[in-house]
C-alpha cells in the first residue's frame, strides 16, 4: 500500500465513477484499476463493487475510507509545512516553462522583474507541460508557464495569460513560401510534421482540429516533439508544421515561416499560454515576479 493507491482510492470513492476519477486524477482509467486492485491485494479484502454502470463502497471499503482521507491530510499537511520552510530558506525562483514561454515570453519578463529586483537568483527549467507539473507539485519548482491541462490538480493555481500566435513552418522552395498568408484550405493534402499527443496535446490537437474544420485531413507524415526537431525535419523537405509564432527564432536555413489565416471559431483553435504555482505557499519573491507579469500581459501579448 501507498500515498499514491490512498489518493486513487479516494477520488473514486468521492466521485463513485471511475472514469470521472481517472480524468480528475490525470490517469488512463486501466491504470487507476490497477492502483486500487493493488490496493485490494495489499490490504487482502474488496473495497469496490463494480458493475458497468455502477460504483460502491464495500463495508470495508467505508472503513477505510475515513482513515484514508486523514493519512493524506496529515501526509499533504506535512509536505506543505516542510515546502515552506524551504521556500523561507531560500530566497531565489525556481522557475519551469515550455518552450514557446522560455524562448518567447521569459527573456522580456525576466528583463523587466531584474530591473526591479536585481539581486534575485533564479534557476530556470525548460520542459514539456506534462513534465513540469509534477515538479511543481512536489515543491521542486516555484512556478511555471504551461500549457494547462483540461484537468487541473486543485493544489495549482493557475491563470491563463494569452493565445500565442501560430503559423506555418515551410521549407524556402516550398511552391507557397512567397505567400503573404496561407489558409489551411491551402495546405490540403501536404505531408505534416505534428507532436505527439501524449507530451504535446495542445500543439497536436491545434494541427488536427484545424484540418477537420476546414473539411480536409490532416496527412501525417513524421511525428516529432521538440520545435529544433521539427523545424530541422522541414527543411529538409519532410513536411510542413503548424508552430508557435516564436519559433521563427530558430535560426534554420531553408525555412521560412508564413502567416495562417486562422478561423474566428473560438479558443479551441489557438495555444492558450498559463502560469501556475502551488496553492497554500507563502513566495513573496513568486508574487513579485507575477506582479511584473500581470503589469506587463498587454506587452507580452502583442509580440507572442
């Protein structure tokens, strides 16, 4: 038994669908299953009558989940106390972000925070949304800039703070690189270069949505996460990419980045950029820097 199996056991317990608890929890449903039979194994007894349609408590499953719920509390009320303490200790940021924020947004936001605080140290961390999150959770980062997840850990707290600007990768010799703007009308049939779902949902799922609303389907010749990648897989002739508008900074030969004319049909259709931090945490050096950034949004914005 662990803090981990604890947690799955009480979010389906609190939510008595395994489905609702696997989205809550961030988890693919077979995988919280397994968590909670390995619950039932190590505990030697059934803690969950299961039906298609339906969920409930056994009697011991009732029983344990009053004592469970007090073990996370005291573990959660443990882990803050000591995330406090360290946060006192050390004075400098931890700071993690994607790729489009590190290269985009945090150069002209560290800029203005250091003419203001000068003397702050600051570590920074560039990584996939799925790879910073549990980071923040565990206290190894102050805040991050993300792409945040349809399902939230109610121990974040974030704020969206604006849609990046997307356009298209092309190779120089590609027949519409001399186009001022392109509509995806124009790219039916082309090879795509496009990430993967897993660690790249929003870039994946802009590609795909955008295709599917224009009436045409995405032709997906390369899977690739990483911008230098993919940018490097455009010039040599593999495909097109749809990409933040910053990696047009990537000093590439052979590539050249071409407006989209993007559809008025909502935010689905765009890369909302977030910051998120830990809940509970007294930072007064995180609040100054999200001061700075809450000044600045309008700034920031109109050059993402």
């Amino acid at each position: 038994m662990d803090l981990n199996q604890l947690r799955c056991f009480v979010t389906v317990a609190d939510e008595l669908h395994f489905g609702r608890a696997a989205q809550k929890l961030g988890l693919m449903p077979a995988s919280l299953s397994r968590h909670i039979r390995l619950l039932e194994e190590s505990l030697g007894t059934r803690l969950m009558a299961r039906t298609t349609r339906h969920v409930a408590l056994t009697a011991d499953g009732q029983a344990l989940l009053e004592e469970a719920r007090d073990v996370l509390m005291r573990t959660d009320a443990m882990r803050d106390r000591f995330r406090q303490l360290r946060h006192e200790r050390s004075p400098g940021l931890r700071i993690g972000a994607i790729d489009s924020a590190a290269a985009g947004l945090l150069p002209l936001l560290l800029y203005d925070f250091r003419e203001r605080y000068p003397n702050v140290p600051i570590q920074l961390m560039e990584d996939k949304t799925i790879k910073l999150v549990p980071r923040l959770l565990s206290g190894r980062l102050d805040l991050a800039f993300i792409r945040a997840p349809d399902v939230v850990d109610p121990k974040l707290k974030t704020e969206f703070l604006f849609y990046e600007t997307a356009v298209v990768a092309m190779s120089t010799s590609h027949r519409l690189a001399s186009c001022n703007r392109i509509r995806i009308k124009d790219l039916a049939d082309e090879p795509l270069i496009v990430p993967e779902r897993r660690s790249r949902p929003h870039s994946h799922d802009l590609t795909m949505r955008l295709f599917i609303e224009a009436g045409l389907q995405a032709r997906v010749a390369q899977l690739a996460d990483e911008k230098q990648t993919i940018v490097n897989l455009v010039a040599a002739n593999i495909g097109l990419a749809i990409v933040p508008q910053w990696t047009s900074r990537l000093a590439v030969e052979g590539v050249c980045y071409i407006e989209l004319d993007m559809p008025e049909t909502g935010a689905f259709n765009k890369l909302p950029l977030s910051v998120a931090w830990t809940k509970g945490v007294r930072d007064p050096t995180r609040d100054n820097l999200l001061t700075v950034l809450k000044q600045n949004i309008p700034m920031y914005a109109r050059v993402a």
